[in-house]
C-alpha cells in the first residue's frame, strides 16, 4: 500500500515537470515500449483466447476514478438465497498474454505500473491496458470470473471462479455511487454495494482485521503557486475495497487448500513500531489509552480532520514488510497470513497493472477446476516473489522521490519560515537525523540537529525552520527552531 498518494491537478509549471522528468530519468524508467512488444500487442488485442462460457447477460458495472482507462474490475451484486451473491470480474491478461513472448518478458522486466504525479507508466501497452484487455463498458472482453456466495451476516458459503466473456454496461465512479446511495437512487446491485461492503466491515472488526482509510494528497497549482489539500476516502471507496479484499481471501483460501499457490503476506508488526505509533499519536493530540487497541483506534479516526490524517499517514509504516509467499505441492508457507487482513490473502484483482495477479489467477482457475496449473506458471513461481519485491522497491522508489520533488515545489518559496512539526522518525546510529511531519502543510521532510546537538525528540511536537526546499535535488530540509 502506497504510504503517500501524490497527484497534482492543473498543467504543473515547467520546474516540477523538469525535476519530474529528471527522475524518470535516473531511474532508468522504461517510458516506451519496444517495437516488438507494441506489435505483438497490436496483434492479440484483436484475437485473445476466448472463453467458453458466456456471462455477456449480466449487467456488470465499474467503480473507478473518472480518468481512469485500465479497468481490472467489474462488478454485479444481487441477493441470493436469504444473503448476497457477488459476481466480480477481473481482467483475463493471460489471454491476450502469450508466455515467453515479447509482452510476458516486458511485463516481467516492468513488474507494475509505476504512478508519477503527472502521468503514469502502465505495465502493459494502452492497447490493452486502456483497451482490448480493459472491462471498459459496451465491450465485450474475456475475463476471471468469480461467483462468491454470502450468507445475511456477509461470510462466504461457497465461491466459484472460471473463464468467461463479460460486458460492463456501466463506468461509475466513487463520488457518483456515494451521491446515488446517499440519496436513495441506486439501482439494487449498486445499493448492495453499501449493504454488503458494511457487512464486510464488521466481519472485518471481528476478526481485527484494519483498512487504512489514509488521505489522498493533492498539489493544486494557483498561477504558479501551489496548495496542498486532502481528499479523504468516501464511504463508497471503503466498501469497493471490501468487495476486493473479499475476492483476494477467496482466492488465498483456494489455493492453500489446494496447495499451490501465491499470497500476499505480512507479518505481525513488532511492539517497538506500536510505540513509535503510540508516541507520534500523543504529540498530534490523539487519545489513545492503553486498554484501547490499534485497530479500535483505527476505526475512530476521521480522515476529514488534518491530525488525524497525518496520523493515518504514519499507519502505513506498520505496513512494511508485507511481501509475496509462495507455496506448491502441499508444503504450506510458515507465514500464510496478512496482519492487516487478519487472514490469508492474495492480490488477484489487479492483473493490469500488477504482474502478481496474473499468476494468481491462473492457480484459483486450476484449483477450482482440480486440475494442475499450467507448466508456465510452476515456471515462474520460484523467481516471483523477487520480481515482485524488486518491482515494489522501485514503486516505493518513485513514491518517495515523487512526493519530495512536489514538497519541494510547494515550499520552495518559504525557505527560511518555521513550522509547527511533530518527530516521526529517528535514526539509530544518529540520533540527532531523523523526520519530521508538519501539521499543516502536511508536509514530511529530513530534519538534521545541530552536531553537538540534543537527540530529536521523537513523537514529540517541535518547532522547525525550513532550510531547503529544492525541487530541482528533490530535498526538503528542516533544523530545529
């Protein structure tokens, strides 16, 4: 999970393009694809594998923001049976994907799709990702289909998944579902959404799992200025995520039963995280008493207020180490379990734009059908896990470097005041370098004491001076008042 969500509104002025640019650079991005994979692309996005069962009859529809082209998902939920039945469909990749072609090794060299602030650079060629592949509405595409019966309470009773060929009719979008439930308007596989997306969530307390409903940062550019705001997830975001999240334990639980497969795991965070937590949450003026538990607190936290926005920010950091487990022939991992999932989990639902799920899915569609995977996916399953952590480590890469270019560009012209900041970080061997997190803007940057200096207070309020801002080296730098 992303820590930080960075995307800047309006046309960004020519220095943050530039720094913007420079990076994408140094990272050896690979911007454009080779002439052999757009090809080879070209050619299947009008002849994948097609499928042999026909679910062209069901009205599925998306959620997904308004710009967005690479549409993984595609829903249908109606009752059934005194609880609920969720249709989900996700990308078939693998049939537009032929392995050990130009497009499977490009995938592997690229892993996922990486997100800049001002465009982003897709895993697989628009003609698929943004087209042929895409569940986008009117076409018809093949895909993965997963039939998951609920009972009333929202627990799964029976699931099912297969090829099929599929046909949104609708693309919808966050604020436009929450606007049509609010006001009573939905149609009812679009109501469902909240009934069925609440029923997860509570299941989701019972078992302590947590959803970080962490702030998307926006850079909005004022004639050359820049403001930094929140957009802080709607109801309608939390409980499309449900629907994925019930799809990926589905899936984890297949393939553990079956015993080949890939998952999605984190371990349990240890208590000096949890501290370094409870400290950061006094210094903002969150209560946090002691017989009150970190998912508990979770929960009662608005992302609508800044403390606690900057707060959920830090709750990412409980989310490292999370990393791909995989098993075969029976021989279950020691670790098959998401801490924050509070149970066996795998990624499935985002074959366009992470190259995990593609792999995912082919082991869920031969364990429903008791048959064995197919060679090319035993093949590849020994090196996945270490594409995939390279392929996040780069992410994480272009996260990090992303949000300091912008941070810079928003206070390149304060260089010099002094902010209201709280200590988030401190480093071990030098304890007078560490982070600080400003209240408002929310804003995080390297702060350096004086040598001689006192160690940082970490978790603790300070005042800090900003003493460079530079969008060009991508630093922000702040020292004590």
């Amino acid at each position: 999970m992303p820590s930080r969500h960075i995307r800047v509104k309006g046309a960004p002025e020519a220095p943050l393009r530039a720094a913007l640019a420079a990076l994408r650079t140094d990272l050896a991005v690979p911007e454009s694809f080779r002439p052999e994979v757009l090809a080879e692309a070209e050619g299947v996005a009008h002849c994948p594998a097609v499928p042999g069962h026909d679910a062209t009859d069901i009205p599925f529809f998306t959620v997904d923001p308004p710009t967005a082209h690479d549409l993984d998902q595609a829903m249908h939920l109606s009752r059934h049976g005194g609880g609920y039945r969720v249709r989900y469909a996700i990308a078939d990749v693998a049939a537009f994907v032929v392995p050990g072609g130009a497009l499977d090794s490009e995938a592997h060299h690229r892993v996922n799709t990486l997100y800049f602030p001002d465009e982003k650079v897709p895993l697989h060629p628009a003609v698929l990702s943004e087209g042929a592949a895409s569940l986008l509405p009117g076409q018809t595409c093949p895909a993965v289909l997963w039939t998951i019966d609920l009972d009333a309470e929202g627990r799964t009773v029976a699931a099912d998944v297969r090829r099929a060929l599929v046909r949104s009719r609708a693309k919808l979008d966050y604020a436009g579902v929450q606007k049509q439930i609010d006001e009573g308007t939905a149609e009812e596989p679009v109501a469902l959404l909240r009934e069925i997306g609440e029923a997860r969530e509570r299941l989701e307390v019972e078992r302590g799992g947590i959803s970080l409903n962490v702030p998307e940062q926006e850079i909005v550019e004022y004639d050359h200025t820049y403001e930094l705001t929140y957009r802080a997830p709607l109801p309608a975001d939390a409980w499309n995520a449900q629907i994925s999240l019930l799809t990926g334990m589905t899936a984890a639980e297949l393939m553990l039963a079956h015993g080949t497969g890939v998952l999605r795991t984190l371990p349990v965070a240890p208590d000096g995280a949890v501290a370094r937590l409870r400290r950061t949450a006094h210094a903002l003026r969150i209560e946090w008493p002691h017989h009150v538990s970190y998912a508990t607190l979770i929960r009662s936290l608005n992302p609508h207020r800044p403390r606690h926005a900057a707060f959920l920010q830090e709750c990412t950091t409980l989310l490292r180490g999370a990393g791909y487990t995989v098993f075969r022939d029976g021989a279950l991992p020691t670790i098959t379990t998401h801490a924050a999932v509070a149970a066996p989990y795998a990624h499935c639902t985002a074959p366009l734009r992470r190259l995990a799920d593609r792999y995912a899915s082919e082991l869920c569609l031969a364990a429903a059908a008791g048959e064995d995977p197919p060679d090319w996916v035993l093949m590849a399953l020994d090196t996945l896990p270490k594409e995939m952590a390279e392929g996040a480590r780069r992410a994480g890469t272009v996260e990090r470097e992303s949000v300091d270019i912008v941070e810079a560009a928003l206070l390149k012209d304060r260089v010099g005041d002094v902010f209201d900041g709280c200590v988030v970080e401190v480093e071990q061997r030098r304890p007078t370098v560490g982070r600080v997190l400003l209240q408002q803007p929310a804003v995080i940057g390297r702060i350096e004491a004086p040598a001689a200096g006192e160690s940082l207070p970490l978790g603790e309020r300070l005042w800090v001076r900003l003493t460079e801002a530079d969008p060009g080296t991508a630093k922000v730098r702040f020292a004590p008042a």
